[in-house]
C-alpha cells in the first residue's frame, strides 16, 4: 500500500510518497539543512513549475510521457532520473506519484523499468491512499 502526501497543490495537485520525495530531495542535492525554496533547477522545480501549468499541458516531449496503462513517467531532458505514477481521475487534477527510479542505465525501458510500471498500475487500481491531518486518508482502496 502507497501511502502519499500532499507536496504541491495547483491546477494539478501533486502528491508523492515519501520514498519519491526523499528520492527527488537527494537527486536535487537537498540535505537535512535545506528548505525547499532553496532547491532550485532540479526535478522538484520542474515538479512544481508543471504543477501550477496543469500537467497535462506538458504531456509528450515536455517532460511527462505516458508509459501505457494509465501510468506516467516525469523527467528532465538529459537526465535519466525519473519518477512513475498516474493520475488520480480523468480530470488530471491530481497526480500520485510513487515509484522513483534513480539508476537508469539508458533511454530504453528495461525489464526493471517494466516491472516498476506494472506495480504503478496495480497500486492505481488498488494500493494507495492520501495521507491527510496525520494519517486520516483516503483514495484507490
């Protein structure tokens, strides 16, 4: 079960399990003393900047591709960090994100790639739930 929370909340709302964002933060070069107005340039930037324009304005070569079966991948040109989830309904207001993967070898999906995808759509369909108000939630269960 993917437990996600709230990081931003605009034309498309973002939520992330921790794991994700833990993963972004270290990706983006955050540490225990960074706030996260100081993390600048990196994919929790760029997070924000497709939160607030609707993220389906930046579908395709922008930085969010469908991966086939509800399941999207976020990343930055030139970098092969990439982070997996889907949208929570089809008005694309809201998008879960759950799965990072960080050591990408290629452009190419992989079998691990593959496999990762497959579990976002299992958790879609029935793993996950918003943490809100210190673990009152609710969603895809």
């Amino acid at each position: 079960m993917y437990e996600v929370e709230l990081v931003f909340d605009a034309e498309t709302s973002v939520w992330m399990t921790d794991e994700v964002f833990d993963a972004i933060w270290k990706h983006d070069g955050g540490n225990s003393d960074a706030e996260l107005d100081d993390i600048k340039g990196g994919m929790l930037e760029k997070i924000e900047y497709w939160s607030r324009g609707g993220f389906w304005n930046f579908e395709g070569t922008r930085g969010i591709k469908n991966e086939g079966n509800g399941v999207y991948r976020l990343g930055l040109h030139g970098d092969l960090f990439r982070v997996y989830g889907f949208y929570e309904d089809n008005t694309k207001r809201s998008f879960i994100a759950v799965e990072p993967h960080a050591d990408k070898k290629g452009k190419s999906n992989t079998s691990r790639e593959r496999r990762i995808i497959g579990k976002v759509a299992k958790a879609r369909d029935d793993g996950w739930k918003k943490r809100i108000n210190e673990g009152e939630g609710e969603g895809g269960t």
